[in-house]
C-alpha cells in the first residue's frame, strides 16, 4: 500500500515549488474550486434551457403546467434547475466570503 501524502504536507510542498505563501495557495484553489463549481452548474442549466427551449425555470413551469410539454422528465428537471439556481447562489455568497 502506498504511502499517502497530507493535504497539508502537498501545500507546502507545492507553495515552496511555485514560490507562494500556503495561505494563498489555499485561497486561490478555494476561488478556484468555487468558479468551476458555478461554471458547472451554469452548463447544466443552459443545458436545461436548450432542452426545453425555456429561457427560466418559471417559463419552464408554465410550459409544464399548460401541458406544452410532457410532465415526465420535465418536473424533474424544473427541481433540478431550480435546486442549480439555488447551488449557484450559495455559491456566490460564499466566493465573496473567501
């Protein structure tokens, strides 16, 4: 069994390699995380908007609610856009924070 590294052993290791403080190299990788998370769930819901031609989630619901479209998947996806939304916000909150 290999021997496996602390996270904290690879930061200092890597903040010594590239020349920057650990503190900011965790900073960074925390900004970083965050934005590709936000891209990510971005993609999912203009891939959602591409699905059912629906510029918002609420354009989405009236399509379902007037039968415009089948319910099935589409109640599924509408909570998962919604929920992405709600992920992206928290998100941002948080990248602010950092």
């Amino acid at each position: 069994m290999p021997c496996e590294e602390s996270g904290s052993t690879v930061a200092v290791e890597l903040s010594h390699a590239i020349g920057i403080p650990e503190d900011e190299l965790i900073h960074r990788g925390l900004i970083s995380f965050i934005e590709k998370e936000i891209r990510l769930a971005e993609m999912d819901i203009a891939d959602l908007r591409d699905r059912y031609n629906a510029a918002s989630k609420e354009e989405l619901y009236e399509a379902i609610k007037s039968k415009k479209i089948p319910t099935h998947p589409a109640c599924e996806d509408y909570i998962v856009w919604k929920n992405k939304e709600k992920y992206i916000a928290d998100l941002k909150a948080r990248l602010v924070r950092v």
